[in-house]
C-alpha cells in the first residue's frame, strides 16, 4: 500500500517504536506506584520522554509536560480551564472539530472567527489583532492545518496575545515533529499535540504543554497526596488521573527520539519537496484545482485539491481500490473548508512523511490520470 495519510496518523513507524513497546508491555507496570524494578522502569521511561520533549519544545521543566490520549484530549483540558460561559473567544477559520466542538458546548460565547485567505499569514495577524484589541479575552490557533496544510503565523499572533495580556491556546497536531514549537518562547498558555502523527508515536498517545494553571477533566489516583480526595496542584499529576499508556509512552519516547535524531528541518524540507512535485503534477491535469502556491509558501507537505463534477470521497475509494490511502471529505474540519469555500465538495487531500518516496508519487499520479479518464 501506498501510504499519503499521514495528517491523520503516520502508519509508517521507525522499528524503535515497535520494539520499545514490546519491552514495555514485559517489563514496565504503573509509574510511582511501587518501589519493584518494573514501576520504577516505568517511571524512569516516563521521566525521559517528559525530559525529551520538554528540550524539543522549550517547554521549561519536564513537569510541564502532561500525557494525553491524543491532541483532541489536551485541547479540550485547555478550553475547558480557560474559557468559561459568556466570554469572548478568537480563533482561526482552519480550526478542527478539535477546537471548535468543545466550543459549542460552552453556552453564551462570543467567537471571533479569522477566515483570512489560505497562505496570507500577514492577513491572519491583522485579524486576530482586530480581534484581540476589539476584548477577545482567549486565543486559539492551529500551527499547520490539517487540509491545507497552510502555516499560521503563530510567532506573530503570540506577540499580539502577550501585547493585550491575552492566553493563547496552540494545536500543534500538524506541525509537532515537523516545525519549530516553543512553548515558552510563544509563551503560550497551552500547546496540545497528538504523539502518532509527526513524532512516530503509537495511536492513543499525546502531550499538553502546560504555561498556566489548569483545571481538571478527569479525576482519580495519581498515586501520589492519596490522602487527599481533591486531585494533586502541582503538575503533571494534577491532569493524568489513572494507569499510565506505558507501552504508548515507551514508543513515544522512541519516537521522539527518532525526530530529533533526523532533525525537524530536513523532515520538513523531504516532506514538503514531495507535495510540491506531486502539486505540480496534479496541476498539469485538467479540471484539477490544487490548493497550493506554486513555491509552497507557508505550506507543509500537504496537498489538497477537488477534481471537476467529481465527487471527492468517490476518488478517495477509487484510490484505496488500487492500494493508495488518501483522506478524501471534509477531513474534521468543515470550518477550514466553508472559509476556502470546499464546504459542499470537501477535498482529497495528500498528506507526506519521512517514509514517502518519490516513485510513490508517480504511481499516484499515473492511477489519478485513470480515475479522471474513466
């Protein structure tokens, strides 16, 4: 099988990972629960992943790094401790389900969406400073997002989040292991990302990057202050309620350090030289519209594009029929596609890793110019 789903998760793993949660579903039992060698296994594989991933995302002290289930499940601990009934929130038109249904939840909000153009990063600063000086009282932004690709301009909209004192939610789910994350240089209030799409993690994995106070969403043992029925004040353990994902977490680690091993620049330089050659193909078909600039600016390796009076889900199985994996639709976000005006059609999006490879691209190619002419 061809593999151009990576957006959605990276099926494609270093053989690290796959061994690392071999050993720890032998060897590794409960973090902090035992002084026997198999906890204290644990909690030592526990530490170093908090300790790497803390250095590759500036994120201070290894404490400040709290394991999720995924992305959606820090996003949610980071709206929920920030944003309350009637308040005024801003957030970029290319926000995921993610972001935007945790949202709906919250009854009388004022949310300030920013849907400038794909690929003007100047225009989406400008809209979130309007936002910002106009008494949004919480930001939240996407890196990359997750159909376009397109890069926001976080280090800007920090600033202006710092400048009107302003908390600033980032999800980092498509750039994390790919682009440059810093939490304490943003000074972000949270960064969440998910652990198996950039960092090469298993699914059911991910990290909250924590720079402010938090509340709960779930409560239980921590195995630590057990006289107390009030949950921990002090980090990661005020938010990591139960048994720990230790072979989720031991691959992780292996993950993690297969990227910085590889460093983020030439992932990011292979990943998106690949979307950039298979956008200039697709642009050579007719009745093809490519969602891209021809240089790739402000773009990862990302491609959408929508085939004329042709249904996009139809090509995505067309696709997996001959063994290539694409995600075809509306891709979770309908948000990003009602600001690019895909809303009715949704896109077929091409998402790269470090595993693709240049010839899987020409075979994708060859069956796309097969499916248009049948």
């Amino acid at each position: 099988m061809i593999y151009f789903d990576s957006c959605a998760t990276t099926l494609e793993k270093p053989e690290s990972v796959r061994e690392a949660m071999v050993q720890a579903l032998h060897t590794m039992s409960s973090p902090g629960r035992g002084s026997y060698p198999a906890s204290r296994k644990a909690e030592e594989a526990a530490y170093q992943c908090r300790q790497e991933a803390a250095e590759l995302f500036h994120a201070g002290s290894p404490e400040n790094v709290v394991f999720t289930m995924n992305a959606t499940h820090g996003l949610n601990i980071a709206i929920k401790t920030l944003i309350r009934p009637g308040m005024h929130v801003v957030i970029s038109g290319y926000e995921h389900n993610a972001v935007t249904r945790p949202l709906h939840t919250i009854s009388d909000l004022t949310v300030t969406i920013v849907d400038a153009p794909l690929f003007e990063p100047e225009q989406m600063a400008a809209g979130f400073e309007k936002a910002l000086a106009g008494g949004a009282q919480v930001a939240i932004c996407n890196h990359v997002s997750n159909v376009f690709g397109c890069v926001q301009p976080i280090e800007q909209i920090a600033a202006l989040c710092r400048q009107y004192h302003v908390p600033l939610i980032v999800d980092a789910s498509q750039s994390a292991g790919i682009l440059p994350v810093d939490l304490l240089g943003w000074d972000a209030a949270f960064v969440a990302m998910p652990g198996h799409k950039g960092l090469y993690g298993p699914q059911g994995t991910g990290l909250l990057l924590c720079n402010h106070d938090t509340d709960t969403l779930l409560e239980g043992g921590t195995g630590s202050a057990s006289r107390l029925q009030d949950m921990p004040d002090f980090l990661p353990d005020r938010l990591e309620a139960g048994t720990h994902n230790m072979p989720g977490i031991a691959g992780l680690l292996a993950g993690i350090r297969f990227v910085r091993g590889l460093g983020l620049s030439p992932i990011a330089a292979h990943e998106t030289e690949l979307a950039r050659y298979a956008a200039s193909l697709l642009r050579q078909e007719e009745g093809i519209t490519v969602y891209a600039r021809p240089g790739f600016d402000h773009q990862t390796g990302v491609v959408s594009f929508t085939v004329k009076d042709r249904d996009t889900e139809e090509i995505g199985e067309l696709l997996a029929t001959r063994s290539i994996a694409v995600r075809a639709g509306l891709q979770c976000a309908p948000l990003a596609h009602k600001t690019v005006g895909t809303l009715e059609t949704g896109t077929v999006r091409l998402s790269t890793s470090v595993f693709s490879q240049k010839r899987q691209v020409d075979t994708f190619l060859k069956e796309m110019r097969d499916i248009i002419r049948e």
